[in-house]
C-alpha cells in the first residue's frame, strides 16, 4: 500500500509572519503587533533596520524582543571578547544597559577614533609635504625694482634724479678742484711779489731816483746831441 505524504497547509499566521518577513525593509511602527509573531519577524532585520523600527515604535518597548538581537550585533560587529568585557563590567558594577544603547556609544566610539586617526595621518602627510617643498629649489624670475636704478624712459622721478645728479656731480668737481685752485692763486700771489721786489731793490741802488728824475735827466742830454 503507498503511503501518500500529504504536506500540512500553511495557516493563516505563517502566511502573515512569511510576508512580513519578506516585506521588513517596509516595517515601521509594529506597536499593535504581538510580541509572539515580532519574535519570529524582528530577527530577520538588519541593524539599520531594527533601530528603524524601534525608533518608529515610541509608545513600546521592544527590548524584551530586540535587546539579545542588539546583543547579536555588537558580538558581529566588534567581537566576542569585546562582548565579554561589556557583560563582566555590568556584572562587576551591577549595572543593565541595553544592547542597543551599548551598540550606538561602542559606534560613535569607533567612528570618533578612525576619525583622529584619519586626521592624524593626514597631518603626519601634510607635515612631509612641507618639508620637501622646503628643500625643493626655487627659482626667482622676478626681479625686484631699485631705488637705485637708473629710468632711461622718463617718468615722475626722472627730473629729481636729474637735479639730484647735477648736485652731486658740483660737489664733487668742486672737493676736487678747489685745492688746486687755491694752490694756483697761492703761486701766483707768490710769483708777483717776488717779481715787485726784484724790481724795487736797483732802484735803490742807484740812490732813489724815481721815474721823473730819469725824465728830467734825459731831456739835457738829447739837446746836447
């Protein structure tokens, strides 16, 4: 005799509890739902979408369902022993957090050091950076203007630098030739007193005559001749 196995039809609450699951990226506000059937949906959830549905939720608390499912996720996300710590800290302080709760701070905590961490190494770069620019050669194609340099094209300034030339060039033609100047004057002064007394000295010689007694003496001797 073959024995027909005759498969059992799915009631009524396997086929909500089947399309809820299916459907739970859609799920919000499940207030009204048994806690029996969010037993069997809610661990089909991911992170992101169980905390969805428990902020959705806020006239119920869900962690009767929910808290040893956020305790699954911290255990996946930061490691068994990680875990174990937590759960030996709550028993030495004789404390309770919620998993959920200790899941966001362990998150934020983590986030907040790879952050440091980033900004540490992008520091540590930018310090190389400068350093090698520091000791990179550069080269200056601008050269800087002159007070001193002379405008062969006119300009505002062109007609002091003028005067301011001139000046200088009198002062120093005259620092250079006035010496020699008055050394000239000095020989010259020198030379015609000496001519006057060469000529003075015979005078006297020859008693004192002065110029009208050499006329006078003169005139008899023509009209003797």
């Amino acid at each position: 005799m073959n024995m027909m196995v005759r498969r059992k039809a799915p009631s009524l609450v396997d086929l909500c509890i089947r399309t809820a699951i299916d459907n739970v990226r859609y799920l919000g506000d499940v207030g009204e739902t048994d806690i029996g059937l969010l037993s069997h949906i809610l661990p089909h959830c991911t992170a992101d979408q169980l905390g969805h549905i428990e902020k959705c939720t806020e006239e119920r608390d869900l962690s009767e369902v929910t808290d040893k499912l956020w305790k699954k996720f911290y255990e996946k996300e930061f490691g068994v022993k990680s875990t174990s710590l937590v759960v030996e800290r709550m028993k030495q302080k004789k404390v309770s957090f919620k998993w959920s709760k200790l899941y966001e701070a362990k998150l934020k905590d983590r986030d907040e050091a790879q952050k440091k961490s980033f900004d540490r190494i992008k520091q540590l770069y930018q310090k190389e950076d400068a350093r090698k620019q520091s000791r990179q050669v550069k080269i200056c194609t601008k050269v800087p203007p002159s007070s001193n340099k002379r405008c062969f094209y006119g300009g505002p300034g062109t007609s002091n630098m003028k005067s301011n030339l001139m000046k200088k060039a009198k002062v120093e033609c005259l620092n250079r030739y006035i010496p020699e100047v008055k050394n000239l004057a000095a020989m010259k002064k020198q030379a015609s007193s000496s001519l006057s007394s060469r000529c003075i000295t015979p005078a006297r010689k020859l008693g004192g005559f002065s110029g009208k007694d050499c006329a006078s003496s003169s005139k008899p001797m023509q009209r003797r001749l």
